[in-house]
C-alpha cells in the first residue's frame, strides 16, 4: 500500500535516552518528528549594550530565548513512545477496518485476531 508519509517503523533515538528527542524512521534514514523535553519557547535575534564606560560600549547583536514553560522528561519519553507507535496504530486500525468490511461480516476468529492484535498496538503506545 502506497503511503504519503515516512514509512514505519519510527524510533526514538537511543530509546529515549538521547537528548536531541528525535524521532527517526530507519527505513527512509531520516527523522520524522523532534519531541520537546525540559524548557521550550522561542529563540528571537536581540541587541543589547556591553561595555563598561560609555566610551567603550558598542551594540551587540545576540539570540535571546524566551521561555514559555517546560516538559518533563518522563511525559517526553510518553510522547515519544505514542508517536512512534503511530506507524503501528495506523496498521493495525486499517486492518481492523478491513476485516470488519469484509463480505459477509468477520467471523469470531477473525474479530479475535483484530482485538489481539489492537490491543497489542495500544499497549506499544502506552509504554506497557
Ligand atoms: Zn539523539
């Protein structure tokens, strides 16, 4: 099946560890997502005066970063697992769908086999 975005399976760098919070897909070798941990905001070009006299001060351009609020790193580590999950989440409801489309309806076995396999995905997800 043809797909418009970056083919799974997607993980996390290092499992989570690493401090750069991306999120690659091995497969396309490149990554998909950046998950935020700690202090985010916004980063903004800025000029401030240096010196110690009036004589001597002159203009220096700087990048100021202003805070908006933080993420701990456990709920960082929570994201990137759902994201990564995301490929298989995406599967499995699509093949969940495709049974339950299917002429004649889903046999028993079949709706077992869509709840196992569900259920496996939303536990990726969680972490469990
Ligand atoms: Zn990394």
């Amino acid at each position: 099946m043809e797909t418009k975005h970056t083919p799974g399976p997607w993980r996390a760098c290092c499992e989570s560890e690493c401090k750069c919070g991306q999120i690659w897909s091995p497969v396309a070798d490149h990554p998909v997502a950046t998950v935020i941990s700690g202090q985010w905001g916004d980063k903004h070009p800025a000029i401030r005066l240096v010196g110690k006299t009036s004589f001597n001060m002159k203009a220096e351009a700087y990048m100021d970063f202003l805070p908006y609020g933080t993420v701990d790193p456990e709920v960082a580590k929570a994201n990137a697992r759902l994201i990564t999950a995301a490929p298989d989440l995406l599967a499995e409801l699509e093949w969940a769908v495709s049974v339950l489309d299917a002429l004649g309806g889903p046999s028993v076995q079949e709706r077992k086999n869509a709840a196992i396999r569900g259920r496996a995905a939303i536990a990726k997800a969680k972490g469990e």
